[in-house]
C-alpha cells in the first residue's frame, strides 16, 4: 500500500490528510506540539479547566474549500452563521451591515454602506467609487502598489481611510495599510464583499479551536484509517531507497513513506530537509525570510455579560473586533470563579482581537488591557459595572505572513522538483492571503498533486462563489 508522511497538524495539514482519507493510502500525520490545529490552535488554561483559543478564528462565506472541509470532517454544525455585521463608530453609535437580498451583486452593499452613521456622505461616495474601480482593476497588472498608496491616489479622505478601508481589511489581511499590497487587499473585497450576496457571512466556531481540530476532525480521520503522532517533530527528511523519503523523528527513525507533504510553517520548513534535498528546493530558503505581522488577542472574564451581541467591530480604537464566547462554557465546563467581592460567579468571556498590532511590540500589557478595557466601557455601558475576574494577553509574533507587494511571485507551489516531496501552507502559491481558507486549499492542492503522481487524477479544489453577472460585465473576469 502506498504510504504517505504529512509533516504538520494544523489546517493545511489535516486538510491534505482529509482529502486523502479513505482512498487506498496509508497515511501518517506527524505533530510537533501536543494539540492539533497549529496556528488555529487553544490551550488548557489551567484556572478554569477551560480550552482558550490562542487568537479568535472565523470564516466568511467566501471561504468554500474551508467549508467543504468542514462539511467532509463532520463540523459544520459547530458554527453559527451571521448575515450581519455590527460597526460601532467612534461616538459609540451602532451601525449594521446586511447585504442586500433584493440588489444584485456588487449593489447589495449599497443600502448598508449609506446607512453607516460614523461616516460622512462624501466619505460613502469615495468609497463606493473606490470599490467599483478595484473591480475594474485587472489581476494581471503589473504594477502592484502597497494599498495605502493607492487609496491616496484614488482621493480616498483621511476619516474613510481609517473608518472604512483600514477596519475591514486590517482585520482580513491581518497587515497594515502601509504594509499590505493593494492585490491582496482587492481579493479581500472582490471575493469576500462584493462578488456574491453570501461571501461577507461570518461563520464563527461554537466551541473552542481545540474541540473542532483536536477532538473532532482528528477522531474523523483515525475512524478513516489515518494515524496521527502528537509531540512527535520531524528532524530531518532525507533521500531513502529508491525514489523514497525518510522521515526521522524521535518515535520513527529511519522510516520511509513514498510521499511526503510538508505542512509546517514557511520559516521551519527549509530547516527540516537534508542539505542535499535542500538545494534543490532554493524558493524554500527564500521562503524563511517572508516577512510576518502579529495579532494580539485580549481575553476577558467578567462578572456579568457587558453585550449580547455574537460579535462587533469597534472602528477608531485599539480594539478591533470582540466576541462573545460564553457559548464555549457548554463544552469546556469551566469552573466557577471567586469575583473581588467574594462572590462566585460564572465568568462571562469576551475576547478582543487586534491584527497587525506592530505597535504594541514594548508595550507594558498591563497598559494594553486598560485601554482595551476603556474601549469596551466606552461602547457597551454594561461594561462600565462589570467587575474583571481575570484577563490573558497573547500576542502571536508570526500570526501571518505579511501580504507585502510582489510577494505572490514568489510563494512556492504545492509540487516541487523533487518529485514526492510536496508543500501545503496558506504561505504557499494559493492565490489567497494568509487565511484559513488558504491553508485548506493548500492541503486540498497537495493531495490534488499527490494523487497526479500516483496516475490517480482528480480535482479536490472548491471552486469559488460564482460572481454575480454585474460583477463580470463590470470587468472581474471568473
């Protein structure tokens, strides 16, 4: 039986395991850390017996390889979807965003745009301006400027600049305006807003990261034959016999799989091949040097709920996103907690999410949570007598490559020149950012490429929300 060796728990790497299953293969999944799910990963906090997220993960409608993956692995009921968006302004007024079912793409926007209260109507009219031309804007332009400056050269005022564009696309891309290329940013809005009615949905996990990959999808794929090592890292692959890899890790030494996949993060997986196989593959090496962003979470128990709102965006503050995550006390069973006033209580758990928080490299944490706390006081008034039972800060240095200009050219492909060694990761060439999405089409493209070699063809890549006909006669070509 043909064996295969997938380097690598998290999304990319359950996705190639996935999509492989059940077809004739004997598949091996090796996992350094002691939990699946990599960057999409929780933790046991040990006060509460609660698993917490290391950084709040959601999709979008958009995202039809990560939902298909969810729906092959048995998880898509664990998630809420939400057709709306709640914005609040600087001033504290609350603004919903709902697409349209009764405008066609990309003028189901339209209404929710104009209703925005904390912008300005000339603001709204730059900005839809500036939407119809990143549609007019073909793919294949070379030129490729960073977003902030053609926000500029499209006359966009300062307050849609840091009200609109910078809200929705800092938090998608998880990079800065003056960091991230103005292709990245267009694929974010042509394909997440404005293609089709359903891409803006939200999906949002019913239970913890670490319950949907850890628990669900690894017993969905070792009830499909698929062995899975936890604290198993990989030190070296190197040539085997004949045209066969071999893989040393601490509890296999010397083991040789007929096709490996390598699904570690894109700084790792050049430090994991032999000197030999590692020349032949310099797009590796220039890999390690990508760039990176960090994304901070802030995670809050308190005494009592401050919104019941799912979710919010709080446009002009530190703060960038919040959700509610009391619905994760149903599966972790936490335990209660003792308020300061001697009560016990049962926590109500919020986090806060800030992408691209460059700026808070240094900074004391203790002065990051008082004025994320200030944020949620100035918007939610329940929040303003909410007693903190206890917060965590976790800042994950390398959350994301950076989307930089010109750095898609040089993404490697899932195939290599070695022709058994294959490569998954949302850093490789998927045509998407760094994303969940991009990571499962990654898995899905490896396994795709594996089958190819195997003379066992087949198309396992979603394809994309079809665009509505607007949006192709106004020059986004399918």
């Amino acid at each position: 039986m043909t064996n295969v060796a997938i380097i690598g728990g998290g999304l990319a790497g359950l996705s190639a395991a996935a999509a492989l299953a059940g077809r004739g293969l004997e598949i091996e999944l090796f996992e350094a850390k002691r939990r699946l799910g990599g960057r999409a990963g929780s933790y046991l906090d040990r006060e509460s017996g609660e698993l917490v997220d290391h950084c709040q993960h959601v999709a979008m409608g958009c995202c039809t390889n990560y939902l298909d993956f969810c729906r092959r692995t048995g998880i898509a009921d664990l998630f809420e979807r939400h057709d709306t968006l709640h914005f609040f302004g600087p001033d504290g007024r609350r603004s919903d965003f709902r697409p349209s079912r009764w405008l066609p793409p990309p003028f189901h926007l339209l209404p929710s745009l104009v209703r925005i209260k904390h912008l300005t109507l000339s603001d709204k009219l730059a900005i839809a301006r500036a939407m119809l031309r990143l549609i007019c804007r073909p793919t294949t332009k070379r030129s490729d400027p960073i977003m902030i400056d053609w926000l500029h050269h499209q006359r966009q005022p300062r307050q849609a600049i840091e009200r609109f564009w910078q809200v929705v696309l800092v938090s998608a891309l998880g990079e800065s305006l003056d960091r991230a290329s103005l292709s990245s940013a267009r694929k974010v809005f042509l394909d997440g807003f404005l293609a089709h009615v359903d891409a803006c949905h939200v999906l949002v996990p019913k239970v913890s990261l670490g319950e949907l990959y850890d628990v669900r999808v690894a017993k969905w794929l070792c009830e499909r034959g698929v062995s899975i090592h936890l604290e198993s890292p990989t030190r070296t692959i190197a040539t085997g016999s004949g045209a066969r890899l071999v893989l040393n890790t601490p509890r296999s030494s010397g083991a040789e799989f007929d096709h490996v996949i390598l699904a570690v993060p894109w700084r790792k997986a050049v430090e994991l091949l032999h000197p030999a196989l590692g020349e032949q593959l310099p797009q590796l090496a220039a890999a390690a040097d990508f760039p990176s962003a960090p994304i901070t979470s802030v995670h809050f128990w308190f005494d009592r709920p401050i919104t019941e709102l799912p979710h919010a965006v709080l446009v002009g503050r530190l703060s960038q996103w919040i959700f509610r995550r009391a619905d994760l006390q149903s599966v972790s069973s936490p335990q209660s907690v003792q308020s300061p006033t001697g009560r016990i209580e049962n926590p109500s758990y919020y986090q806060v999410v800030i992408s691209a928080s460059h700026d808070l490299a240094g900074r004391p944490r203790d002065g990051v949570r008082d004025e994320v706390l200030a944020d949620l006081r100035a918007v939610f008034p329940a929040a303003r007598e909410a007693s903190l039972l206890r917060w965590q800060l976790i800042t994950e240095p390398e959350a994301v490559f950076s989307c930089r200009p010109g750095l898609d050219e040089q993404r490697p492909a899932q195939t290599t020149p070695i022709p058994n060694l294959f490569l998954a990761g949302d850093w490789t060439r998927t045509g998407w950012p760094a994303t969940m999405e991009g990571a499962v089409r990654s898995g899905y493209l490896a396994a795709q490429a594996v089958l190819d070699r195997m003379g066992r063809p087949e198309k396992l890549v979603v394809a994309d929300l079809s665009r509505g006909s607007m949006v192709r006669l106004l020059g986004a070509e399918q």
